[in-house]
C-alpha cells in the first residue's frame, strides 16, 4: 500500500509540475491538434480510445469541424474510436490471464463490472453514447469474457455517438 501511495504521490507532483511550470494537462490535447500533422493526432486520439479513453472525444470533434470534409472525418475518428474500442477488450481480455491484475481491476472497477454483469450489453451502448470511459468498459468486457461478436454489433453505436455529437457540436458553434 505504501508503494502504491508513493508512486501516486510522484505522479501527482509530476503533474503539478507540468500543470505549473511547463504546460496545463487540459491545454495539452489543444497543443497536439495545434502543433502536430493529423497523422500524429489522430495515432494520439486512437492511443487514447484504446487505452483509457480519458480524453473526451468532443474535443478531437471539435478540430475536424473546421476541415472541408467535415463528416468524412467525424467518421474517421468513429471507426478510429470503434476499432480502440476492441483494442481495448482484447486488452481485457490479456488481463484476464494475469491472475493479480485481473483481481485488482475486478476490484477498482467493480461497480462498472456489477453493471456489465447486470445490464450487458445496454450499459455497453450507454458507454458507446454517453460520455463514459468506453475504453475502460470494453476493457473489463474482455476481463469479463463478453462475447466479442456482442461487442461488434454493440460498438456500431460509438461510431454514431459521433456524429450524434458532431452534429450538436456544428449546431452550438
């Protein structure tokens, strides 16, 4: 426990130190989509959706919507995220064979476990909508060995919260 509480503690200070000094952690996805080519972007974006997810997708939305084609994009990035999506289950599913691993997350996720066990695949839609983490649902659908063609039919909505959210996001600008 305290090992865990160290490495935490180095992290947060990492953070701080970044945040204060160097760069905000909520300016660095605007850094990238301002400072890199869209190849770099869009492997930051997919890196993101296969593993945490933890950067909203809106704001990736929000760099295509100025380029000429616009839906066409908005549908890169769906498929970029539907594809993390499975990247991120099968993730899960390698977890699953590391016995220590898989009883920590069993353990940190548990409340998102307790809901794939009771709402299947109607919690894997809400996550493919909502601003849930997706990646970290699929991720403990492979720990819970969810059916991966279940995942396949069920991931399509992801790539229609895109534009869902595209279109929301064209109407506000």
């Amino acid at each position: 426990m305290i090992k865990v509480l160290v490495i935490i503690g180095i992290i947060v200070i990492a953070a701080l130190i970044l945040n204060t000094f160097i760069i905000k952690i909520s300016d660095i996805p605007q850094f990238l989509i301002k400072n890199f080519p869209m190849p770099v972007v869009l492997s930051f974006f997919f890196l993101s959706e296969s593993f945490m997810g933890m950067i909203p997708p809106d704001i990736f939305i929000l760099w295509v919507s100025d380029m000429p084609d616009f839906y066409l994009m908005v549908g890169v990035l769906g498929v970029l995220s539907y594809i993390g999506g499975f990247n991120a289950y099968f993730i899960g599913y390698l977890i699953r064979k590391i016995p220590r691993i898989k009883l920590r997350v069993e353990k940190l996720y548990a409340n998102h476990i307790d809901k794939i066990k009771r709402w299947g695949g109607i919690f894997i839609v809400i996550a493919a909508l909502f601003p849930l983490p997706y990646a970290i649902v699929c991720s403990l659908a492979g720990v819970m060995k969810y059916p991966a063609v279940r995942l396949t039919y069920l991931g399509i909505f992801r790539i229609a919260r895109f534009y869902l959210y595209a279109l929301l996001i064209i109407q506000a600008v």
